[in-house]
C-alpha cells in the first residue's frame, strides 16, 4: 500500500438491553465493496428475522403473517439496503474519511451496521 491508503472494516451488530452480539465483519479495500457486503448482511438479517411466508425452508403452515409493528426492524433494513439515496449519504461519508452507521431497533432488539475507514500503512 502507499501512503493514504485506506482500508474500510465493515461490522454488523445485534443484541438487546443486556447484550451485544458480534454478527460479522470484513475488510474491504474500497468503501462500495463494504457498503455491498452491509447490504447484503442487512438482507440477511432481515430474512431471518422476517422470513417471506413462501420461503422453501419452513413447513406449510410454520409461519404466519403478524400485524403491522410501529418498529419494523426488518422492513427498515430492507429499506435502506434498497435505497439509493442512502448508500449516497454513506458513500459521501466515507469518502470524507467519516465513518458510517446505521441503527435500528423494534420493540426487543436492535441492530447495528457500520463501516470505518482504516488509515493503511505508510510505505517509504
């Protein structure tokens, strides 16, 4: 790497009032390459948690359809991973050297995606 080189660490985060759970993390060298990897986590958090009633996994019958929640942390995940307008806002950001996080919580837990721009090392 040469001087002002920067790697991004892109990290996803769940838990609840008393816990933290690390739920992955890369690095990547360019800031797209992480906003894509936290896409796709976000979309895979949201499935676990929101599964699509069809989905091949589950019995006939195994799930059913909730009512509508004031917080909706899979329906804000997939929101943000779906719009274009935010990963701009997160693009402009990192390209100012700033990090990034996105938060989002329901009624038990909450999630956390995030990317860090990492200074590389100064070659000679």
């Amino acid at each position: 790497m040469t001087a002002g080189a920067v790697e991004y660490l892109a990290e996803t985060y769940g838990g609840d009032v008393r816990s933290s759970v690390f739920l992955g993390g890369i690095i990547t060298p360019t800031r797209r390459l992480a906003l894509r990897w936290l896409r796709g986590q976000a979309r895979r958090i949201a499935d676990a948690l929101d599964p699509y009633p069809y989905v091949r996994w589950a019995p006939p019958g195994a799930l059913r359809r909730v009512p509508a929640a004031d917080r909706d942390a899979p329906g804000a995940l997939r929101g943000w991973q779906a719009s274009t307008e935010c990963q701009d806002v997160a693009l402009r950001a990192l390209a100012a050297g700033e990090p990034f996080a996105f938060l989002i919580h329901d009624a038990t837990c909450w999630y956390r995606l995030t990317v860090h721009p990492l200074p590389g090392p100064v070659t000679p």
